[in-house]
C-alpha cells in the first residue's frame, strides 16, 4: 500500500532528506508525530509532498524509508502522482491552495483522496476578532499602502484572507468522498460542509519528545505563579481576554508572570515604532490594555521556542491557560496535558471532547468572559495541591487520546477500508 500526504509545510524530516537548513519543528507537531509512528510499517510506504514556493525547483530526498518531495508549485503535483503512482493520497488541511489542486488531480486519475481536517475555518473566520474594538478593525488607505511596502498584519486583511481560506475548505468539503477528524466539533463541521463524505475519526499523534522523560510537577510558587499562553499573535488565541483576566490573579498572587510563547509584539526603535503601530493592530491594542490594567509588567514573551524548549516551558509554568475563540483538538493542550500540567481553556470547538472540566482541568463557559476566566485560573492556583490530580488526571487521558501507535493502527486501517472500496 503506497499513500502519499500532502502537507502544508516543509516537515522538518523534509528539509534534512532534501539538503536544506533544518525546518522549525513550533508548528506541525502533528505531522511529525504521526508520521515517526507510521514510518516503517510492514506493508506501508509513504511519500510525503509539500508546495513551498520559496523554492525554485523541485527537490527530493529519502530519509528512514520516507520519500519526500519540496515541489515550487501546485501544478507540479499531478506529475507527482503521475511518477510516484501511489495507491492513496492523504490531504492534510483543507484551505490552503495546494490542497485544492490535490484534490483536482487526484479525481482526474481517479484516485482515492482521504481528506483531513485540520480546524474548522469556518469558524475560526467567524470569531477571528472577537471582542476587539472596531475601531482596531479597520485599516485606511495609509495603512495599506505602507502594508504593501511592510507586511504587517492588518485585522482586515486577516478577516478577508479568513473568509476566504472558509470559503476554499467548504468547496473542497463538498466534493470530498472521505474524511477524517476526531472531534464531535468537525464531525459536525462535516456533516453540513460535506454530506456525502464518509467520516473516519482518528486521533492525532504529538511530537515524539512529549511522550517521554520527567513529568510536570507542582512547585511551591508563593506569591509568583507562572501561567503560559501558548500562542497570542492574533485575535483568535484571545490574549485580550486573559490580560483582562490578570488582574484578578494578581490580586491574590502580585509576583504572578503571563509567559507568551511565540514572537513578541513588534517593536524595531523609536523611529519605526509609529509605522509598524499602524501595521500591527492587535499588538498595539494589547499593549494598551495592558497597560491600562497595569499588568504590562507581569507579561513575558518566550520568542519562538522549538519542541525541546517549549517542553520546557510546560514544566516551568504552573498552569496552561488556553483562552481561544476557536479550536478543534489544539496540539499545544494535548502536549501540556501529557506532561501533567494543570490546563484551563474555553469551552469551545472540540475542547471538551479533549478534557473532561473537574477532572482533568477546568473549562470555562464564553471565552470573552473574564471573569469566569479569572476563576478557573485562581481555583487551579489556590487547589492545595497545585492542580497536580487535575494534571495528573489529563496526563492520563492524553496517553490514551495520543497514543501513537493506536492512532497509526487506525489510520493504517482507514487506509485499507477507503482502498477495499475502490476508486472514486
């Protein structure tokens, strides 16, 4: 059985295989994750794709038994299935442009394509730049002609682009055949978006360093608890909700710190600071609002950290706050959950169907509230033991949910079902 992926970006096996600088492994975890545990498999070869147009020509490589291709362009991937002649192709996401084409040349040979989602865009277009002022929202003529010169990351222009990968994943959706996930949130999704598609639950795989070594444990922080956001560049991950969050939390424990993992808002001097305001809204209405709230002082940026130091982040922080407006199953609660570490998130999306709230962590109801918020942060704080039978509890359930070699054996298995099938 011979399956080809298609993924969005240049997986870091890729980059070594092909000869180019080692790729960033801070996104598509997943990807990796299922990929070690599948590699290898008796009866199973995998080719793995991507369209980086970066690159100026095609490249190729083999590493531990996987072949992988760096393509420069989409319209290269119908000669790729033609070379390669794999049996299945496995799409990873739905919105990006390749996936389209994938699609397109898959059904011209009459190729099986399993389709897997990823989010839901559409929603995360609907709730993009929820509860950020409007006047944040709007960009003027000024703001998009020093965009052009300075890409920045205009609120509009990221709701317009949003709208647009939703409209891209619903097309794909209405003519796929099949179509994995794991959450009641996407099965929903699927259902509406693509009635006819059979729908295969499968859970994901994280990265391999997360299912081994020392476990999070509860530290005695005194007046200066650590909380970590794993994400906070746009709207979506909700970092405005959680800075009007912190000051209840301070209340109780003054030293408390917000790491952000990821970039810190843009800020190159004095002179480009106005210019690069304009370009970066959400960055300069959090700013602000942290500075209204007097909490600027208590919120850290990590810069991009890869699997090895945002393991370590987990440890050292003593609750993982995820606030979002929108997610199906994010990679970054299924890493803190593994390591033990007490999880605070909305609930929202395919969040519940991760981590059941009172007995593996605590959800709260709208993520724009607050204060309900703030609760769950401080009754984790407050628990006498630090939240560790909350973390300890979830630790649990995440080896079950991401156990690596039950999620390869299901979808090895959804591969062999779709062929038994047939062609399309």
């Amino acid at each position: 059985m011979h399956v080809l992926w298609l993924v969005s970006m240049v997986l870091p096996q890729a980059a070594r295989a092909c000869g180019l600088a080692a790729a960033s492994d801070v996104s598509g975890g997943w990807l990796t994750g299922q990929l070690t545990a599948l590699r290898g498999r008796p009866g199973l070869r995998l080719t793995v794709a991507c369209v980086a147009p970066r690159q100026r020509r095609a490249l190729c490589g083999t590493l531990d038994g996987v072949q992988y291709h760096i393509l420069p362009q989409a319209g290269a991937l119908g000669p790729l299935l033609d070379e390669t002649e794999p049996d299945l192709a496995h799409l990873w996401g739905t919105e990006y442009a390749a996936a389209a084409a994938l699609q397109q040349a898959a059904a011209a040979r009459r190729l099986p394509l399993l389709v897997g989602i990823q989010g839901v865009m559409r929603d995360c277009a609907a709730h993009l730049c929820g509860g950020v002022p409007a006047a944040c929202l709007h960009s003027t003529p000024l703001d998009r002609l020093l965009d052009s010169l300075i890409p920045g990351a205009l609120l509009d222009k990221a709701q317009a682009d949003f709208d647009a990968l939703a409209r891209s994943e619903a097309a794909l959706l209405g003519q796929a055949r099949y179509v994995t996930g794991r959450t009641g949130f996407d099965r929903r999704a699927v259902t509406e978006l693509a009635p006819e598609a059979r729908y295969f639950p499968c859970n994901e795989t994280l990265r391999p360093l997360f299912y081994t070594g020392t476990l999070w444990h509860a530290r005695d922080f005194g007046s200066a608890p650590v909380l970590l956001l794993p994400q906070g560049n746009y709207p979506l991950k909700n970092l405005h909700t959680l800075l009007r969050a912190l000051p209840a939390v301070l209340r109780r424990w003054p030293d408390a710190v917000l790491r952000i993992a990821g970039w810190p808002p843009v800020d190159k001097g004095p002179l480009l600071r106005p210019v690069l305001d304009r370009l970066f809204p959400y960055q300069r209405y959090c700013r602000r609002l942290a500075h209204e709230l007097g909490v600027a002082e208590h919120v850290r940026y990590t810069g991009p950290l890869d699997a090895a130091a945002m393991r370590q982040a987990y440890l050292d922080a003593d609750v993982f706050v995820l606030p979002s407006q929108s997610e199906n199953s994010p990679n970054s609660l299924g890493e803190a959950m593994l390591l033990g570490l007490p999880c605070v998130a909305s609930c929202t999306g395919g969040i519940p169907d991760m981590l059941q709230s009172g007995a593996e962590g605590l959800l709260y109801g709208k993520p724009l509230d607050a204060e309900a918020l703030a609760q769950s942060l401080c009754a984790v704080l407050a628990a006498p033991d630090g939240g560790a039978a909350l973390g300890q509890a979830a630790h649990t359930r995440a080896l079950h949910t991401h156990d690596p070699a039950a999620n390869a054996e299901t979808l090895a298995a959804i591969y062999k079902t779709i062929l038994q099938e047939g062609a399309p």
